[in-house]
C-alpha cells in the first residue's frame, strides 16, 4: 500500500494497472453513450476490485446539486485522474456548457478520454494535461484554447493535489476567472486533508465567501469521514 501511495503520489497512479483496468472494464461493460452505466461499471469496480481515488457515489451526489445549482456555462475541474467526475458532472451540467478538466499524469488523461467519449460527453468535456502551477503555461493554454478569461469560469471542482488547492484557487482568483455566484466544490478537504484551504475558507465566510461543510465519508466506504466544502465567491 505505501509502495502504491508513493507511485501514486509520484505518478498519479498506483503503479498496478487499475487505472487501465477500469478503462477496458467500463468499455467492456458500461452501455455507450450512457454516462450513468459508465458511473455504475466504474463504482463497481471501485468497490469490488480496486479502490480508485474518484470522488464517489455518496459525495457525488453532493457533486451532482452543486452542478445544478450554479446552472454553470463554463466549468473547470482540476484532477481528472480516470474521469468518473468529469463524466458525473457532464451528465448534469446544462446542455449547452461546457467542462474543461487539467490532470497532471498524460496516462490518466488518455484514460479518461476514453471513459468520457465512451459516456458520450466528448464533444462538451475536454482534459487537458498540465497543472496550475507551471508557471502559467496551462493557465495560457486555457485562456486561449479553452475561452477562460474574466469572470468567465461559473463552477471549479477541486480534486486533485491538496496541497495545491488553496494556491490554484488564488491563481484562478488573481486572474479574475470566477465570476460573482461561481461555486467551487472542494473534496477530500478532511482525507487526506486541505487544512490551509479550510482556514482559507473559514476566515473568509460572509467576506468573499459563503461556505456549506458536508460532512461525509471518504469514497467507497462508511467509516472514515470527509469534509468536501461547497462555496459561493460573492466577488
């Protein structure tokens, strides 16, 4: 297991061949062009032959309101991996929006591309491999291949490195992506852990901010609890 964790930490997968594995059983078994049977071959597999770091069945739900609440045109997602929450969030987000999602692991976002063409969403969700951090060069190719720009970005999910949350969000901020009403879900602020981004959140609530905490459990199981954080930037 730490063998995996370092892989995964180092790589953004687990270093045994699950991330592949769930691609070839969700085109194997999930009807095309169903992202709900793409979503339940991949539960399935979570919770029967492999544990994948997705966001879930019980926190996704929370995912699925978020969504449409906002009502959003343009989403952004950070952290692909093998794209059950770019496909949970495409099934719901308005017909006529658009998602864009950055993985770090060029790997997992061939995976995912695959997933999602199979869901039928590849022609409104794109994954795009690089991370916030790089000096810029993703938020450039976002900006100019993918339309972000001033106030333009309606929905963020966090999901991917936590140490990152707090400093991309401030970087999608300094830009001036969100607009006033956008909604940022966060997962996994409880495990691992986003500590920072949760003072963040907390010492901000009522200023830039209003924050609902859900108390939850981490994917796939129900004993260890998870925090995922849904806010509102009020501008």
């Amino acid at each position: 297991m730490a063998r995996g964790y370092r892989s995964f930490m180092r790589t953004g997968q687990w270093g045994d061949g699950r991330e592949a594995a769930v691609r070839d059983h969700v085109l194997a078994n999930a009807i095309s062009g169903d992202p709900a049977s793409v979503l339940a071959a991949m539960d399935d597999f979570a919770r029967h032959r492999s544990m994948l770091v997705n966001v879930g069945d019980e926190k996704g739900l929370i995912l699925d309101a978020a969504v449409r609440k906002a009502q959003p045109r343009l989403l952004l997602e950070l952290g692909t991996y093998c794209g059950y929450s770019a496909v949970r969030i495409g099934r719901v987000m308005p017909a006529a929006a658009r998602l864009v999602s950055v993985e770090f692991s060029a790997p997992n976002a061939e995976i995912a591309r695959a997933i999602i063409a199979h869901a039928g969403l590849a022609d409104r969700v794109s994954v795009v491999v690089g991370t916030i951090g790089d000096g810029g060069a993703t938020l450039r190719r976002l900006a100019v291949d993918h339309d972000f720009g001033p106030g333009a970005d309606d929905f963020l999910f966090l999901d991917h490195t936590k140490e990152a949350y707090l400093a991309d969000l401030e970087s999608i901020l300094a830009a001036g992506w969100l607009r006033p009403g956008a909604i940022v879900v966060a997962d996994n602020v409880g495990v691992p852990g986003a500590p920072d981004y949760l003072r963040y959140m907390r010492r901000h609530e009522g200023k830039d901010w209003r924050t609902v905490e859900h108390r939850t459990h981490v994917e796939y199981q129900s004993l260890l609890e998870d925090l995922v954080l849904e806010s509102e930037y009020l501008g």
